[in-house]
C-alpha cells in the first residue's frame, strides 16, 4: 500500500493529487493492454527447450499481476481524495 499524503495548504491541491492519480491508472490499463498484445505465442518459442514457452507466460501473467496490483493502489489513493475532497466541502 502506498502511504497517503495528507493534503493541506502548502501541498497539492486535492484535485492535482487527483488527476496524477487517474493519470497513473490510465497508463498502467494502457501498459497492461500492450503487454497483452505482446503475450508470448508458441510459435516464437517452438525452438526452445521444453518448458520455456510456459515459463515467459507464467512471467507475463506475474509482471501483469504486479501492474493490477499498482492499479489497485492508485484507485484507493483516488478513492481516498476523492473522499477528502468531499469532506471538505461539506464543511
């Protein structure tokens, strides 16, 4: 879990934490996307040792998790602005 900045009036703004946050998001759906596109095929892999192919599909599918993993973070961070931008309008 990344360690939440509390905002206040010498830092961002609520919104500017926003946007960076949706921005991350946008480009870690966008590297996953790519990463799908270049998933390893069996036919690259048919000059290889036994093995191989599913081994660098095990390791895509690995770095994949990891890229859901930091998506899921940024959409908590996101939650979490968007909850204390609300809090403090409603004061």
């Amino acid at each position: 879990m990344l360690t939440m900045p509390i905002v206040n009036g010498n830092g961002d703004r609520v919104e500017t934490l926003l946007e960076q946050a949706r921005n991350v998001c946008e480009a870690l759906r966008v590297a996953k996307s790519t990463m799908c596109e270049a998933m390893p095929h069996g036919r690259n892999f048919q000059c290889n040792p036994s093995g191989d192919y599913q081994k660098a599909r095990d390791e895509m599918y690995s770095m994949m998790e990891q890229i859901d993993a930091m998506t899921q973070t940024f959409y908590q961070m996101a939650d979490t602005l968007c909850d204390e931008r609300n809090r403090r309008n409603r004061r």
